[in-house]
C-alpha cells in the first residue's frame, strides 16, 4: 500500500516556464516532508523540506506548498531550467518517530525543454 | 571521504549466490541507512543503524538479507540466495544525526541484477 504516491510519472515542461510537481500521502501521521532530486547514476539529493506547522517554503526557484486538510503537497519551480531535468522523489516521515524512516513516492521524471 | 561512497557500483549475479554490498558512509555521520528502489517503485526502507547498532530493521524484506556496520563506520549489506525480486538498486545514506535538523546523504547506489 503506496503511503506516498506521485500519480504523474513524467512531466515536460518549456524552459522558463513553471514545472509543479504534486504528491498525496495517506497518513495522517506524517508531519515532515521533503523533496528530493535525482540525476541518472547519481544517489538522491535533498531539495527542499517543510514541516506540517507551515504551508509554504521557499528556497531560491523551489517553492514547496502543504495542503494538510488534501493530504498533498507540491513542489513548483520558477523559473524552469534545463539543468532541472531529473526525477523528483517526495517523501514523508512522522517526526514521532525520530525522524529517521522516511517513506518515498515512486518518482516524477521532469523534462525542461530548451 | 567528502560523500557517500558504495560499491560495487554494479553487481550481476548468478540467482542462488550471496552478494556482499558496501557502504562507506561520510565521516562522523553517526546514521546510516540502507533503502532499495525496484523498477517502477519509490525508494524502500530496508534498516537504520545509528552507530554499530540496528534500532529499525523493519525493512529487511527476507531473512536471506542482514546487515552490519562495524567501527561506526562500514556497512555491509549482505543477500543470500539471491533471487530475480532481489534485483534494484541499492542505496545507502548517511546523516550526522537522527531527526529533521540533520538530512540524508546518498551515495550513488549499487545497481543489483540477479539472472
């Protein structure tokens, strides 16, 4: 049972434009997330979090929005960049368990088209 | 080392053998992780170390998998018999510490193909 999904596999988006990814969870016990970004044979590294106490963080390009009432969140980045074109990994954790398990959805691979 | 470091970068092997995968964590990161991601799945949680010891080994998906640290250091992740399901990748990360103050970082992966 997926806890964390990301319904979109792939996304493709113009050079300058907005890319929005979205993510749903189904645990009402989770209360810290984050983003992460993958390169092909490189590991996951981390983006941008943001604890169930705000709605919104911001980071330069990277703008991640919380919807507890949805169970969803989002990651919007503005302006898009060719260099941004890799898989995108949310994940989610109860911050009552220390924090240490993070749960992942399977991935959006984003394409900035130049 | 300046990152996370694991190896072999790839594995293929014989359904049936034991694999040994390594994991060399940043220096001084107390946490270490191991998480695998199948084809078409989001990363999995296998076990957590916090020095030598494994506080969560919830993930382990099989008792053909365990895993080691030794020295607060090295790890290894070891699977036995190997079967086809056991192939992805693996990924091992580290932290300095354990709550949201403190985040992962990944190595590269080991790329496991069981055939």
């Amino acid at each position: 049972d997926q806890q964390v999904k990301q319904n979109s596999p792939s996304l493709s988006v113009q050079e300058g434009r907005i890319s929005i990814l979205n993510c749903d969870y189904t645990n009402s016990m989770f209360d810290y997330f984050l983003w992460y970004k993958k390169y092909p044979a490189e590991g996951p590294t981390f983006l941008i979090s943001i604890s169930s106490i705000k709605d919104k963080n911001e980071d330069g390009r990277f703008t991640v929005f919380l919807n507890k009432s949805a169970k969803h969140l989002s990651l919007h980045i503005v302006p898009s960049q060719p260099g941004d074109s890799a898989v995108y990994f949310c994940a989610a954790s109860p911050t009552t368990s220390g924090t240490y398990k993070y749960i992942f959805g399977t991935g959006t691979r984003l394409k900035v088209l130049a | 080392g300046a990152g996370v470091s694991q190896s072999p970068s790839n594995k293929v092997t014989e359904k049936g053998k034991d694999v040994e995968l390594r994991c060399d964590p940043i220096s001084g990161h107390t946490a270490l992780y191991w998480y695998r991601q199948s084809l078409g799945q989001g990363l999995e949680f296998l076990i957590y170390f916090q020095g030598n010891s494994a506080p969560d080994k919830s993930g382990l998906p099989s008792d053909r998998f365990s895993a080691e640290r030794t020295g607060g250091s090295v790890s290894t992740l070891t699977i036995q018999r190997t079967q086809q399901e056991d192939s992805a990748v693996y990924l091992c990360a580290s932290s300095l510490g354990v709550g949201t103050a403190y985040g992962y970082t990944f190595g590269s992966g080991t790329r496991l193909t069981v055939v």
